[in-house]
C-alpha cells in the first residue's frame, strides 16, 4: 500500500532540498517511487495547480530574497534558480507577479507568493488523502435515481451496494442524462437523530419530466458548497461507509464547525466522475451545502 501522505511530504521536500536546480517532473516522480501521471494528478486533484506549476511559482517566491536582499544580477539570480536564461525568468517573474524584477527590486511593492505546501494539512485515510476544502456555487439542478433508507446500524458498506447496483444496472435507464459517467450519492440526513439516513444512488437529469417508474426525482436548490476532494488508489466500488465516516468527521471537527460557517440544507452529496476512474485511481468529491454562521 501506497503511503500517499508520505509520498507528497517526500515530493515537497525534493522540491525545497533542490530548488537551485533544475527540477523536471520526472525527478520529482523517481524520487518519490510514483508514476509521473498519478503524481501529476494527485497534486493537480488536491491542491488545484499542476505540480510544475506549484514548483516554479517555488522558485520565483524564493527567488524575491535574493531580488531585493542582494546585489545579484539577474541573469545570476535565473540561473541560480534553474532558469536556462534571463529572459525566461524575467517572462515567468512577470507572469506570476505582474512586475519585472527590476521593477520589484527598485520599488516598494506587495507581491502575493507561494509558500511552502504544508504537509500537516493533509490527511491521510487508508491508502488516500485530502487537502483543503474548496468552495463552490452551484445552481439547481435535478437528480433521479432509486432511494433507500438506511439505518445507522447497517453496516459500513449498505449505502455502497446500493450505489454499485445502480451505477451497473440501473443508470442507463434514465433519459437524458446530463453525464451518464457522474455518480451523484445523494444522503438526506434529517432523520439522523431518529436512527436513519434516506440514500439515493443518482445521476443529473435535464428537469424531471421522465423520471422512470421506480425511481424518484429531487430537484436540489442553489447552495455554496465546501467541497473536500478525497483522492487515491481505490476503486469507487470499495469505497465504504468507515472511509466517508472519517472524511465527514475532518470535514466537521476539523474545519466546518471552526470555519465560521454553518449547514445550510440536511443533505449532502457524493460525486465521483466514474470516466476518471481507472488503473485502481479514484478522486471523490464530498459536497456540503453551507452558509455563512452569521445569517438567520
């Protein structure tokens, strides 16, 4: 089993340990004993930038010390930092920070830069991991798929059957689907204290003029989101009920409940996109409706 945490805190600290050189994904993968491609999009899936993204805006923030705090050239700061020539620092300088060096140097300015990733801030579940929260706004939208009530004391992988039968043998019976390959786990939790949860295996529909017999259609308000991305090696078959259970509690405990916001609705959903799902890979996106703790 892949230790993911450990494997992005070794990818930052290959990053920082050489940062005057010249760093190429493939050094940073071989280091960390990872596939380029996963390593790729495992930082890119929970931080929001690609890795050479994160590495060179490294190289820039730290590069404004030797800017401003000394009388290096610029072609000797560049090439200090891996640039292959002085123009290329300058076009990347001025594309992340809007000024020149030059520019930097000689005047007094405020620039935002890009600190070091801290890899407390990560928790790890298993062989998979999850970073900060990110924020969405999201329409209405509709759902169709096939309810279940589920009590407390189920199991840990009910609401994860029910979801597997209607991905295989269910979902291609719903008409116009906006993305049959997005698997919506819809959870209405307002009857927790009573001792149950209604789950609802689903996919997005265009309106609700066709739901199929069977099947119950939900039309879902607009809401902000918090969103926690989930991310590693696993199938969104094996997920259980242990693994999102220890997800919403960081999600809770950890952030929700200390943010300044509150829930907005009783429910919450999980998405997966089952088209990027593959070679055991699987990013789980676990939607929660929010509002700020301050309004009525």
């Amino acid at each position: 089993m892949i230790d993911l945490k450990e494997t992005m805190g070794g990818c930052i600290r290959y990053i920082e340990d050489n940062m005057h050189r010249k760093i190429t994904l493939d050094d940073i993968a071989g280091y960390c004993g990872i596939s380029k491609y996963h390593l790729h999009r495992i930082f890119k899936s929970l931080t929001g930038e690609s890795l050479m993204e994160y590495v060179q805006s490294r190289k820039l923030s730290s590069s404004i010390g030797d800017l401003v705090a000394t009388n290096m050239r610029i072609i000797d700061i560049a090439l200090e930092y891996g640039f292959d020539y002085e123009q290329s620092y300058i076009r990347a300088f001025r594309k992340k920070f809007g000024y020149t060096p030059l520019k930097v140097r000689s005047e007094q300015m405020a620039l935002v830069i890009k600190e070091k990733l801290n890899v407390d801030d990560i928790m790890a579940i298993d062989n998979s991991i999850i970073y900060k929260p990110s924020f969405v706004f999201r329409q209405k939208f509709c759902l169709a798929g096939i309810p279940y009530k589920i009590m407390s004391k189920s199991g840990d992988r009910v609401a994860n059957a029910y979801g597997r039968d209607f991905f295989y043998n269910h979902r291609l019976k719903v008409p116009n689907p906006v993305n049959p390959d997005v698997y919506f786990g819809y959870t209405d939790w307002s009857a927790n204290d009573a001792g149950y949860i209604y789950y609802m295996p689903s996919i997005q529909v265009q309106d609700l003029g066709d739901v199929p017999a069977g099947m119950k259609g939900i039309a879902i308000p607009a809401h902000k989101y918090v969103v926690f991305r989930f991310v590693g090696f696993f199938r969104p078959d094996d997920i259980n009920g242990r693994q999102v259970g220890r997800l919403l509690v960081h999600m809770y405990s950890k952030w929700i409940f200390k943010s300044g916001f509150k829930f907005a609705d009783t429910f919450r959903f999980e998405y997966i996109d089952a088209a990027l799902s593959r070679d055991n890979y699987c990013e789980l996106d676990i939607y929660q409706p929010i509002a700020d703790a301050a309004q009525a």
